[in-house]
C-alpha cells in the first residue's frame, strides 16, 4: 500500500469486546429428610463442575444445615456416594454435565440404607454385613511367609476383588437387597469371594458356611459390577460362591 507523505494515519477501530454468554444455573432437586421433600435450588454453572461441588455450594451460600458426607474429594474414600438421578455414584469423581439431565440433577441418599440425615446415610448395617459374610482373613501359624505365584489363578481372583474400599455403591445398586433387605449384599459377597481364594486363608469351608443361604438369592442382574466406581466385578465373584457351593467347596 502506498503512504501520502504527511498524511495521518487513521487508527484501526479497536475490536468489540466479546461478550461471555451467560450459562443457564444447574436445576437441583435435593432430599431434604427433616421435612421428606425434594427441595429445589438453583446453582451457578461453572466448567468442569462436580456433582459434589453443586452440593457443596447449596451447603456454603443456601442451606448450611444440608447433611451430607465427603472426605478426599478425589476417589479415594467412597464416601461421598450418593444416588444421581436414579444411580449410584462417586459425587466427587461425576461431572454434573454427564450425570445432568437437560440441567437438572436429583440427588438422594444412597438407596438400600438408613438415612441419618439428607444426603448422609447410615452404613453400620451395610459392613454389619461383612461381619456376617466372616468377611475377615483368617491365617495360618507359620514360620516362613507363604509363597505364593501371582500368576496363581486363586492369587488372581482375590487379586481383582480385593480394591474394594467399602463406598456402598454396588449395594444402592444392588436390587436383591431392594427386595430383601437380610441380604448379603454384592460388597460382603465379594469380600467372602476374596478371602476364599486366598491361598494363605485357614478357613476357607468358615466363608463358605457363612453366605451359603446368601449367594443363591443373587438374581445375576450384575448392577453392582455396572456400578462399581472401581471397576471391579461382584457380581463374578457371586457367580464363583455359587460354583464352589456346587462343587463341595472346590474353587
């Protein structure tokens, strides 16, 4: 382009400030126990928020009465678990996008369980149960420690059972225990499973003894192992409780 000696230069039109398009609040409908209704709130949508973090504000900016329960924030307690529009979740590890439906999320109490108080259950009956599935080792006296082939097919059934960090989510799932509530359950099922195939285990006809009444009631629907935030598999280890009762207590 050519320039007119002593002409001024016009400056270039700033450009227009681009607007941030406001984004519709997340919807929220909450069990509130005290007063048995499904209270609703509206909370300020943000990136990558968590269903954890939705609950979180309602407690902080609107009802800091709201009863819920969370530790580490980062998967690593199960604590935060609680039922997302119908399903039982890790609220922490769950971005509000994938569990929302057109905006809005229900959130429950984790199902099959007492509640203490809204979102906050009570899980006594829930390990009560893996008391009753003798859900313990039990060990051998010895001098040496026992060798044992990880590649060992008992080493590897107890070995994708044993991560199980008792959150409860394969028991909200669980619809075996929705019916019957003396149920077991997948989680002490799956301990059960695991102590058997340990081959350090004492006791294993004990484990055995303790669910035989138990492992027959599943329905094999597997909920659990869909549920399972781990990725772990109950519903297989029912499946093995179920052979080794057939088989006289063969693994």
């Amino acid at each position: 382009m050519c320039s007119i000696k002593g002409a001024t230069p016009h400056p270039s039109p700033e450009p227009a400030p681009r607007e941030t398009p406001v984004l519709p609040p997340w919807r929220l409908r909450i069990w509130r126990s005290e007063a048995a209704v499904m209270q609703a709130y509206e909370v300020p949508r943000a990136p990558n928020q968590t269903v954890l973090d939705l609950v979180t504000w309602v407690q902080r900016h609107l009802e800091p009465d709201l009863g819920y329960r969370y530790a580490c924030r980062v998967g690593m307690c199960g604590s935060c678990a609680m039922m997302v529009n119908g399903a039982p979740r890790w609220t922490c590890r769950t971005l509000a996008e994938t569990a929302a439906k057109a905006g809005a999320l229900e959130i429950r109490p984790l199902r099959n369980l007492p509640v203490v108080k809204d979102l906050a259950t009570d899980m006594a009956p829930f390990f009560d149960k893996w008391r009753r599935a003798d859900g313990k080792f039990h060990g051998r006296d010895a001098e040496d420690f026992a060798a044992i082939a990880m590649d060992a097919p008992g080493r590897a059934e107890a070995s994708a059972g044993i991560e199980c960090i008792g959150c409860g989510v394969c028991y909200a799932a669980c619809d075996t225990v929705a019916a019957l509530p003396a149920y077991l359950g997948p989680a002490a099922l799956n301990r059960a499973w695991t102590c058997l195939n340990d081959a350090r285990e004492a006791a294993p006809r004990r484990h055995l003894a303790a669910i035989a009444d138990q492992a027959v009631l599943c329905h094999g629907q597997e909920n659990c192992s869909a549920h399972c935030p781990v990725g772990l598999d109950p519903a297989g280890g029912i499946f093995g409780l179920k052979r080794a009762l057939l088989l006289g207590g063969n693994v």
